[in-house]
C-alpha cells in the first residue's frame, strides 16, 4: 500500500518538489558566490550553503518517488471501512475523548498535509484499518493499551 498517493498530496508534492528545485537553483548561485571569497577549507559561508545542498537533495530525494505512486481519487474512497484515505472519528472507551486521525501514507506525512495523521503502517494504523463504524478495538500502545469505538469514517479533505 505505500505506493499510493491521494490527488491533492500529489498535488502539493508536484508544489513542493517545483519549490525545491527552485531553492536548489539558489543555493547553487550562493555556493557560487561564497566560493569567491577565498579558501573554501575557513570559508563558513560557503560550508553553510554546501550544508543547505545536501539537505535540499536529501529532501528531493525522499519526495521525488512519491510521484510514480498510484493517485487515488476522493471518489473512490470507500467508507464503508477504515481505510487509505479515510477520516475516522475514534471514542477512547477508558478515557472518553473523542479524537479524529486521516489514515494516510508516509508522503502525506512528510509533507504535513493533514492534522492528527496516522500512517497505515502505524500500530494505531494496523489495529483499525478494515475495521467499521460501530466497531470497538483494542489497541496496544506504548503506553497502556486502549479500546476505541468507532464513531465514524469518511473521506479524507
């Protein structure tokens, strides 16, 4: 499953790896400049920008895969159970809050698209995908385990 992308994160990907390229265009001309003022060996400027360089490709190396991944459209989502995708509105049955967490994948993540985002990949991810609304779970967790209900799913927005 995780060479699926939802529409509007390959959307902001596209975004993303467009503004990267951009700042890498940048950087290269400031490590230019930085490398014209003398001995690169106590030039900080320029190790700052070669610095700067190695995180932008770093980055761009992570995303840029991302973009051969299946698009998923907000149509064929079901609701029927959680899935990739999916907003589900949770009851903790020990302590009574209620929480909402979007089960998505690792790009979503990393690009923060969605509040309370909760990987497929998760324990909390694992324990709930294909589970129904109605439906009560018990969930190891770092700390103690938890049961939830179910109180809803619907299509990530």
């Amino acid at each position: 499953m995780s060479n699926v992308i939802l529409r509007d994160t390959y959307n902001v990907l596209v975004n993303k790896i467009k503004e990267l390229k951009k700042e890498v265009r940048e950087n290269s001309k400031q490590i230019g400049e930085a490398a014209d003022f003398g001995d690169l060996k106590e030039n900080g400027e320029y190790k700052a920008a070669k610095e700067i360089q190695a995180m932008l490709f770093s980055k761009l190396k992570r995303l840029q895969p991302y973009l051969a991944a299946i698009i998923i459209e907000k149509k064929e989502i079901s609701t029927e159970v959680v899935s990739f995708g999916t907003t589900v509105k949770l009851k903790d049955l020990v302590t009574q809050k209620v929480v909402s967490y979007t089960f998505v994948g690792p790009v979503e993540y990393e690009l923060e698209i969605y509040p309370s985002i909760v990987t497929f990949t998760s324990p909390l991810g694992k324990a709930l995908v294909g589970k129904k609304k109605g439906e009560s779970v018990d969930i190891e967790l770092p700390k103690p385990s938890s049961k939830f209900l179910i109180l809803d799913i619907e299509a990530a927005s």
